[in-house]
C-alpha cells in the first residue's frame, strides 16, 4: 500500500472542502445573485407551483431532495427570501426583519411563487441543468433570471479564507440604471433597506466601501425622543438593548423607554432630569445601534471562480445577461413559430387537396407513407422542404372527424396570424437592445407602487463633534514615581477620557505613538509627554542633527495614525533638546561662546512658526553650538517685545548689563538702569528676512 502522507492528505482535503463551501454554500453567484440553498428553494416552488399556497415544511422536505444540508439551513433560508418580499408569497407568521421577532414552525406558515417570480425567473427551455447531489434529479446550474436578484436582495455568507457582503438596492432604481446601461449613459445607484432609516452615501464608492446608516428619530418637544424607523443591521430589540447599555454606563440621561411598535416602528424615549432632547440626540447617534457603520465586500461566483466586483460591475453583467436570455426566447419562439407553421401548411394542403384519398390505393402501412411522400411533391417548395417521418405520423393520425370539419378560412387567418408574430419576433430579435429597453419598462409599470425608496439617502451625515458631546467619564492616571498609565492606577496626574478617546505617548528618544486606554502600563523614565489624542494638539520640538550639524526647530500635529504602531517626530539619530505641547511658547536660546561672535542669546517664539505635518525637518534654527539646557521664558516683558511686532520669530538681544526688561548672560549689579546697546528684531518669512533696528536709548532721556 503506497505511504500518503498526512499534510498532503489534509491539504488536498482542505482544498476541496473550501472550494465547495466557497461555490456551493455561501456565496452568490453573479448570473442569478442566488446561493445554491435560495436556488433550489425557488426551483422547488416552480416545480409545485399550482397557484396555491404550499407548507413551508412540505417544501423544506422537496427541497431536500437537491439540498444535502438538512431542513434547518433550508427553513432559515426560505424564511430569510420570503423576508424580502420579491420572490415569494407568504401566509402566516414569517417573522419580522424590523422587530427581531422569529418565524412560526414550518408546519404553520405557508408559501408560493410570487408573479414576479414566475414572471421573470424560470424558463426551462433555455435552463442548463445538472445533476443534484445523488443523481437521482436534475437541479438548474442558474436560473435564467432576467432580474438583478443580487442587488434587489443583497446578501451576506462567510466561506473559508473569504466573505462577500452586499447592500440591498431598491428594485425600481435598478431597473431604471439597467435603461440607462442599455442607453449607454451614466447611472448611480445607492442601497435601499426594508428598515428604512437614513444613509450616508459619500464613502460608498460604487459598492466598494463603506456606509452610515441612521435611525429616523423626531422631537415633539424638549423632553421626548421619537424613533420612527431603524437602521440597517440591527432591530428595535437590539436597539433598545444598546440604548439601555449606554443609560446603564452613564452615557445619557433617558428616564424611560417604551416600545409601541405594531405595524410600524415607534420607539418613545423620555429625557431624564437636567437634560434635552436636542441635547441627547447626537449622543444615540455615539453611544448606540442608532447610527452604524457598515462595509461593503461584494464577491461573486463568476465562470466559476469567486471574484470581487463593485455594485456597477454586477449591474451591467445583469444587464447583458438579460439581453442575452431575451434574445435566446426570442430564437426559441422564432423556431416554435417556424415549426407550427409549417405544421398548419402540411395540414392545409393535405386536407385542401384530399390528399388522403392516396390511403385506398395503399396494400400496408409502408405503402401509404410512399403514396404519401409522392403526393406532397408537387407541394414541397410551399413546406420548405420535403416531408419527414415525424410529418407523415402527424398527417396519419388526424381523425376523420378533424378531416371533415375542417374549415379553410379559419386556416388561413391562422397562417397569416402566425406569420405576422414571425415577423414581430424577428424584428425584436434584429431590435434586441429597444425589446429590453421596452421589457424593463413594463416591469417598472407593473410594479413600481409595490417598491418605493424606503430609505433616505444623505449625502452625507452632519459630522458630530466627539469632544463636545462624548461623556468623559474615564480617569486614565500616570504615577510617575512608578511609571504606570491606565485606568487602574489609582495614584498620580489624571487625565479625564471618553471611551472614543486615545492616548498619545512622546518618548524623549524622538518616538511616539498612540495606544487605546490601557488599564495599566508601564512607561519606563523615558517618557516626555501623555494625553488624550487631539488632531488638533500643536507641539513643538527642538532637536540638534548630528550628522549635519545643525539645530532645528519645528511645530506639527497628528492627524492620522495607526494603533499602536510607533512613529518618530525627529529625524533619525537626533537628539531632543526641547519638547512642549503649550500653544505658543517661547524658549530662550544661549549660544557657547565663539570667537568674534557677538550673539550670546536669542529668544524664539516657536507658537509663530507654521505648523507643518509630524514627519517635516522643520525650519533651520542655528549651526552654532547650543548650550545644553534650553529653558521656556515665561516672562510678561518679553511676550511685550513680541507683541509689538505680530510677525517676529526671533528676537536678538546684547547688553551692556542685565537689565530687569529682558534677561542676559552678564550682569553688573553696579548701574541702577538699564541701558541697551543694541536690540534686534528679526521677522522671518518664506521670501525675505527683514530686520529691525531700534534706536539707542539716551541715558538723559527720560523713560
């Protein structure tokens, strides 16, 4: 017996397995927009179908028979179709999407086709089939769906490496796209849900994103809350679950919920003590299932394979696929038309011209098909070619009854019937794109009042500002003599945080990164900064490059960021000679001494410089050698000196002695005034450096 081994055996395994559940089970194929399950449900019903309505649980059994997955899968599945609304008819309690209320038992609730469905979904004659699970049926490998059924319905399923999840779209909208398609002219369609609701459409991009949805809520006055429809995705169950978890926490203040939904959702909340109801709203839309946030991933079976599309893409394969089955019926009829045709014209001339009288002559049944074959042939250019077998076992088994009723013009107004819908077919089969164009017209006719836009669309939601409305009910503390952050460090500097907040960390080796709330963690020493995370924050850093020599200075904010991912906001190998996070400070610069140099010390105001993005170098700040500390100047005399010019950065100073007004390196206690020997201010800007010379001070002068 030859060895196998056990990773090929599970790999070859594996793979089957997932390409099963992949083509077989959990995603849509892009012809029909059904999973195999919905697939053979629907095939089940065409086959019962006789008008009448049929126990769920008798068509789970028939379903069985193509279905290898047991009763359960194919219940949910029947129940989640009917759901929709499109494609087939139900009687008793099925559920209800909006509530989150569960179907009776299969032996209660019964169902059929919808019109629509017989209308557009099935057409054996032009239907490849295959053979189900056993061999013992034949299932169709598609239907021949002239609908985009993927869009109107949407789908979700989960297979092995992939998922594939697809909005719903409202059926009349689609239709009208699929006009503009065969037009060739550009078209938009956007998702419409049963729930209703609001969405937010900006970041759709064609399928291929993302969506918010909302709840409809109303104000009727300043104490009540009124949400009158729900969001996709969630049920007024769920909803009120996720209200009642963030009353719970603290989040709003609502002193009583309650549910009167029947028919149509209405869910009453009334505001608590010290609050309103303009106030709260925004809130439901933070806190809870109110507002959602929902991705798109649309993949497809297509020639067998599992591809991602976009909502555009599946629409315009729908669209010729319609085209195409119309002009494969129209072939279909066209040859059913030519066929009872000549049929009518073989009976004419047989009966017209007696040519049955040809029987007496005839000993046997050979015989009479020979006379017969004869008898025809002064005929054969009127019935297009010669007669066949088929053709004579027709004519041999008409009645003498048929024969002696036989009534000419009736006969003929037959022929001229048949080939005036000859004509008519040929004509839609050379006009195939306006015989479409007209078809989907009759569709939106006859069913545009049973689908309007449930949902509104927006384009897009009034942005809500977290700072202002989110709770800050988190105290994140720093214990600096242990070096721990997070919400159960008891000891220390706190900050107050939101549950949306984040937490930036500055380390002083020219790294950060932002973190969720931590519930405690460890910092080490080497830590300059911590917050909340603001993309509004401005810090500004001074750092000396080694390599070229040169100090720089720069201020930035963060705006866009990945968890946990750890960033630099100096160069690498620089070195962090000041850091602060204030809104315009002004740090005072002392230079070593050099030969010939006259500057010892300036002042820069780095809240003037621009703020620029956290990965820039920055602006040139000096190639002398800096002094090791850089101290932040606090002083109400130098902020003057800058407020006197609103666009100086750098202010020059040399003293004669320390004067009280601006600070220097030399001081000599023995002169009571200060007196300047030169001030100098510089304002930088992108094109020029403008420099300011004031006058010297006279010591006669008075002050």
């Amino acid at each position: 017996m030859p060895e196998i081994k056990l990773k090929h055996l599970v790999d070859r395994n594996f793979l089957e397995y997932a390409s099963y559940v992949i083509k077989d089970r959990a995603i849509p194929h892009i012809d029909d927009g059904l999973k195999p399950v919905q697939r053979r449900i629907l095939h089940t019903l065409h086959e019962v179908d006789d008008g009448k309505f049929h126990k769920v649980a008798n068509i789970v059994g028939h379903t069985m028979r193509y279905h290898p997955h047991g009763d359960a899968s194919i219940e949910d599945a029947l129940t989640n179709l009917a759901q929709k609304d499109f494609f087939i008819d139900k009687q008793g309690n099925f559920g209800n999407i909006v509530t989150g209320d569960p179907a009776s038992a299969a032996r209660y609730i019964e169902c059929r086709l919808t019109p629509l469905a017989r209308e557009t979904l099935f057409n054996p004659d032009i239907t490849k089939y295959i053979d189900s699970y056993d061999g013992r049926n034949k299932e169709p490998l598609c239907l021949s769906s002239k609908l985009p059924s993927l869009l109107m319905l949407g789908v979700e399923g989960i297979a092995v490496g992939l998922s594939t999840k697809i909005f719903p779209h409202n059926f009349i909208e689609l239709l009208e796209a699929q006009i503009s398609i065969l037009k060739k002219k550009d078209f938009e369609i956007f998702p419409d849900f049963i729930q209703g609701g609001l969405v937010d459409i900006s970041q759709y991009q064609k399928g291929r994103g993302k969506i918010k949805v909302r709840a409809k809520i109303e104000i009727p006055d300043s104490k009540t809350l009124l949400i009158k429809e729900i969001p996709f995705g969630t049920n007024t169950e769920a909803l009120i679950e996720s209200i009642q978890e963030a009353i719970n926490k603290g989040k709003l203040k609502i002193s009583s919920i309650n549910d009167f939904t029947t028919e149509h959702v209405e869910i009453e909340l009334k505001i608590g003590h010290g609050a309103y109801a303009k106030d709260i709203l925004p809130r439901l839309f933070l806190y809870t299932n109110c507002e959602m946030s929902l991705t798109s991933n649309p993949i497809v079976i297509k020639d067998e394979r599992p591809i991602e599309v976009d909502a555009h893409e599946i629409l315009i394969h729908n669209t010729n696929k319609l085209v195409s089955i119309q002009e494969q019926e129209l072939n279909f009829k066209l040859v059913k038309l030519n066929n009872k045709l000549r049929d009518r014209i073989i009976l004419k001339i047989f009966i017209q011209n007696k040519l049955y009288q040809c029987f007496e002559k005839a000993n046997d049944f050979d015989e009479m098909k020979n006379l017969l074959q004869k008898s025809f042939e002064p005929f054969l250019e009127e019935i297009i070619g010669t007669l066949s077998d088929s053709d004579i076992d027709k004519l041999l088994s008409i009645p003498i009854k048929r024969i002696s009723k036989f009534d000419l013009e009736k006969t003929s107004a037959e022929l001229d019937e048949i080939q005036k819908e000859i004509k008519e077919t040929q004509n839609n089969l050379d006009n195939i794109t306006e015989f479409s164009i007209d078809y989907i017209k009759s569709l939106i006719k006859k069913y545009k009042k049973f689908h309007p836009r449930r949902t509104t669309i927006v384009d897009k939601f009034d942005s809500i500002d977290v700072k202002n409305v989110a709770v800050q009910d988190l105290k994140v503390f720093y214990d600096k003599n242990n070096n721990y952050l997070g919400l159960e460090v008891k000891n220390g500097e706190s900050v107050s945080c939101s549950s949306f907040d984040k937490v930036v960390l500055f380390y002083k080796n020219g790294e950060y990164k932002i973190i969720e709330i931590p519930n405690k963690l460890f910092l080490g020493n080497d830590i300059y900064y911590y917050n909340r995370q603001d993309k509004d924050q401005v810090f500004s850093v001074i750092y000396f490059d080694p390599k070229a020599k040169v100090y720089f200075m720069k201020r930035f904010n963060i705006s866009q960021f990945i968890l946990n991912k750890v960033y630099k906001y100096i160069p690498d190998d620089c070195k962090v000679l000041f850091f602060s996070w204030e809104e315009n400070p002004i740090v005072q610069i002392n230079y070593e001494p050099k030969k010939k140099a006259k500057l010892k010390s300036e002042y820069i105001h780095l809240g003037r410089l621009l703020v620029k993005s956290v990965s820039s170098i920055g602006n040139q700040l000096a190639t002398r050698l800096i002094k090791k500390d850089i101290e932040q100047i606090r002083d109400e005399s130098v902020l003057e000196l800058f407020n006197s010019d609103s666009e100086a950065i750098r202010l020059k100073a040399e003293y004669e002695f320390q004067p009280s007004l601006i600070p220097i390196d030399d001081i000599e206690d023995e002169f009571d005034t200060p007196k300047f020997k030169q001030l100098e201010i510089i304002k930088t800007k992108p094109e020029e450096e403008i420099q300011l010379h004031l006058p010297l001070i006279d010591d006669n002068e008075e002050n």
